[in-house]
C-alpha cells in the first residue's frame, strides 16, 4: 500500500516532468494508477493546490497569440524555478 508521500512525491515528478503540457488531476491520476501508485482524483487535485500554495509550481493561464486573449477556460500547472 502507497503512503500520501509516495502519492505526493510521484504527482511533483510527474508534473515537473510533463511542465509545460496541460494536466487536469484527472488525467495525473489515471496516470499515477496505471504506474501502481492507487489514488483518485480528489487527492491529486488537492496536492496540486497544496503545491500551488507552496510556490513550487504555479496556474498559468493559456493565451491565443492570433486573438491576442487570454482562453479562459483550459489552464495549464507549470513549475517555477529559482
């Protein structure tokens, strides 16, 4: 059985390895089951705000270049480095 920590360590690889792609916790915990790590999206959702919170990654927003605007309704996690 995965602790909350394996949960958490496996969700902060895998978004620091896929930063940049759109995720939804959906998605990231199909993912995370299909690899033996057992958890829903209720959970991934909630590390992602816990991580959001703690500045180790951040929402950003996706903008059309051709429209010139911001598309408000996919977003996208990215990780912030020092």
């Amino acid at each position: 059985m995965r602790t909350d920590s394996t949960v958490l360590e496996r969700l902060a690889e895998y978004m620091m390895d896929n930063s940049g792609n759109l995720n939804s916790p959906n998605n990231i915990a199909n993912v995370l089951d299909a690899n033996r790590v057992p958890t829903n999206h209720v959970t991934v959702g909630r590390y992602i705000s816990y991580l959001r919170d703690a500045f180790a990654f951040y929402e950003a927003k996706r903008y059309d270049i051709k429209g010139k605007k911001y598309i408000t309704n996919r977003r996208g996690l990215l990780t912030e480095f020092p």
